[in-house]
C-alpha cells in the first residue's frame, strides 16, 4: 500500500534526538490520550508534521486521512492526520503526519 504526497514541505524538518519515541493514540481524543503505540521519529517539523516508523496491523486499514493523536517525545499530545503510508515489511509503516493544532 502507497500514498504518496504530491505538496513540497512547507516547513524545514529536523532530526529528533537520539533517544526520543513518539507514541500514537488511533482514538482522536482530547480528553485522555493512550500510549497505544511507540514509533521511531525519523523527522520533525515543528509546526507542520513528522515522518514516523512503527509496527501497525492491517485492521483497521492505514489510510491518507486518519486521524489521531501523537506525542513526541516530552511535548503534550497533539491532533494529527495521516497525509501518506508507506508499508515498509509486514506490518511496518512509514507515515507522514500533519499537525492539526
């Protein structure tokens, strides 16, 4: 499965620190927000998006659209919305991101 972002960056990307996770909640939920899934951040934006790996299986299906809520590393939980896929292995994603707040 490929969706691919036709758009150029808006903003420049950096690489995150070296010990830094990301951590995903599928639920767009402002209210409590679920350590459901840990990601290896290969890029940030800090008022645009990331780029993200992570293990996800294929139901419910990963599409351009979905939303959700990341945290990056020590920052508060934010919404966000997948704008491309990439499955790298069985089961492991490539994704870019685009914050909504």
């Amino acid at each position: 499965m490929t969706i691919e972002h036709k758009e150029a960056r808006r903003y420049l990307r950096f690489p995150p620190d070296p010990i830094e996770v990301a951590y995903l909640d599928w639920r767009d939920d402002r209210e409590n927000f679920t350590k459901e899934v840990v990601a290896l951040i290969v890029d940030v934006a800090p008022k645009g998006g990331c780029s993200l790996i992570f293990r996800h299986p294929k139901d419910p299906k990963l599409t351009a659209g979905k939303r959700c809520r990341i945290q990056v590393g020590d920052l508060r939980p934010v919404s966000a919305e997948v704008v491309w896929a990439r499955e790298l292995d069985r089961d492991i994603y490539r994704c870019g991101f685009i914050f909504l707040e």
